[in-house]
C-alpha cells in the first residue's frame, strides 16, 4: 500500500507512522510527504529518512478550489492508497474530500464530536472536563467530523495547562494513529456503503 502523509508544520504524528511502519514492516511505503508550508520542520525528518517530499503552498493559490486541485494534482502523482492528514491545518473542500473517500484519514486532539476546530486543549480545560483524547476519523465533508476509527483517553488534571494537556494527548496521537494506519493498510479497516467504520478479523 502507498501512503501519503500531508503536514504543516512539526510533524511528529507523521514521524511516528514512518518509524512503525518500518518497525513493523507494514505492507506499506510512505512514499511522500506534502507540507502546504516550506518551512513545515517535519520535511526536514522526511527528507532525512529517503522520502520524497513536496510542497504545495496555499499562499500561491487565491482560492481554495486552486488550492485543493494543486494538492489533488500532486498527491495522485504518487498514486496513494491512503491519504493521512498529521497536522494538516488547512480545510480540504468537498471536491477533494469527495475524490478520497474512504482512504483520508485525520487525527484531531480531541474526543470528537466534543471540541472541534482548534484550541481543543483550552476549551477542555475551560470545560471542567475530567477526560480528554485524540481520535482518528476518516474525513467527510463537515470539518472534524466523520467515521470514527480509534480514540485515545488521558484524564485531565487539576494543575493542567494548555501545555502539559497538549502534551499528555500528543504521546497518544503517537500510539494510535500508527495502529490505524496500520489497520487500514493491512485491510483490517474499511467504510462500508452507508458509511461507518467496520473491522476486519484481527481488529
Ligand atoms: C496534533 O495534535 C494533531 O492532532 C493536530 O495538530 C497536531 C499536529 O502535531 N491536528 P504534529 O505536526 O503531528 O507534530
């Protein structure tokens, strides 16, 4: 299976799915990695580790249908299987989405539909909640919605900033974004026709 992985900026999801992939030998190649940003630092990791990278800079695109069907162009240019969004801070229009259905994956720092959008950490905290995660979902249309395939748990406690949340959620984005990926490339994941997330033996 080939996988692309698009970023922004630090990376570290995508870093964790390329080290298990190769730890794991996964039947699968990351075979790029696309910053909508040069400067995203987590090209610097991919480069370093032999994966093609690319950038396809939303500042060059007046509106974001231009934006969407750049990124289209260079994406299908590696033929994917599976597209993951790690950190990936630009919205994807319905277009793009519609054209991936199924193989595009996004993980979001929170136990969705709790907290979409950004700040997840604060709003978390500012909430009183007792309990925060990450949760891995394939991407349809609604921002941060969609077929849910994994959520990770950390409680939240009293002394907690933004910081130390963020923190605490991020080492397990790093756990179970691999283990869907994972799944999905060995085909133990799929969207069945009405949409909802089904599990293969062994998952
Ligand atoms: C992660 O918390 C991810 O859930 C969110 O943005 C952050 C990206 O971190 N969407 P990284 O670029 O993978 O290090």
């Amino acid at each position: 299976k080939r996988i692309v992985i698009l970023i922004s900026g630090r990376g570290s999801n995508m870093e964790a799915i390329v080290k298990r992939c190769a730890a794991e030998s996964w039947p699968a190649q990351v075979v790029a990695v696309i910053a909508n940003r040069p400067a995203a630092k987590g090209l610097e990791f991919a480069a370093a580790h032999g994966i093609t990278t690319a950038v396809v800079d939303h500042r060059q695109h007046g509106v974001r249908a231009d934006f969407d069907a750049a990124l289209a162009a260079c994406i299908d240019g590696f033929a994917p299987d599976l597209i993951v969004l790690a950190g990936f801070m630009r919205i994807l229009g319905e277009p793009f989405v519609q054209r991936y259905a199924g193989r595009l994956l996004n993980i979001h720092p929170s136990l969705l539909p709790a907290f979409p959008g950004l700040h997840t950490h604060r709003s978390a905290i500012d909430a009183g909640c007792k309990l925060a995660g990450a949760t891995v979902h394939f991407v349809t249309t609604q921002l941060d919605h969609g077929p849910i395939v994994m959520q990770s748990v950390v409680p939240v406690r009293p002394e907690d900033d933004e910081a130390a949340l963020s923190a605490r959620v991020l080492a397990t984005e790093h756990v179970i974004y691999p283990l869907a990926v994972r799944w999905f490339v060995e085909d133990r994941l799929l969207l069945d026709d009405r949409g909802r997330v089904r599990h293969r033996d062994g998952a």
